[in-house]
C-alpha cells in the first residue's frame, strides 16, 4: 500500500491518506509534491515513511485522514 502526505502550511495542517483515499485519489492530479490551492502533496511513501515525513514538516495540526484511517 501506498500512502501520501498533505501538508497545508497556512492552517498549519498535515494529513497522512492511503493512496486510495478518496481525497487523495492516487494523486493523479494534482501531481505528488506539486502545489495546489491551499499545500502540497508529498509521496508516495509506505505508512511508516509517511508518518516520519509529516512528522518534520513543521506543522502543528497532525492526523490520519479520518476519511481513510490509515
């Protein structure tokens, strides 16, 4: 499994989603890492990476996607 990371600076929000969330979407748009309206995506990573990486972007506000619990 596969799993993305979004980070929203601004609201000082990170999420970690299963790449078949339905808010992640398999990130086939917007591209991984690529910037949208409000973040950006990162990944993919395995779930452990995942965590790791949202764990060192400087937001305050982190969880799992409630939608998707990875």
């Amino acid at each position: 499994m596969k799993y993305y990371v979004y980070e929203n600076p601004r609201l000082g929000r990170g999420r970690v989603h299963r790449a078949d969330c339905g808010f992640c979407q398999n990130k086939e748009a917007p591209l991984p890492a690529s910037p949208n309206r409000n973040g950006t995506w990162h990944g993919p990573f395995n779930r452990c990476d995942a965590f790791a990486k949202i764990a060192v972007l400087g937001v305050t506000d982190i969880k799992a996607c409630s939608a998707c619990d990875p």
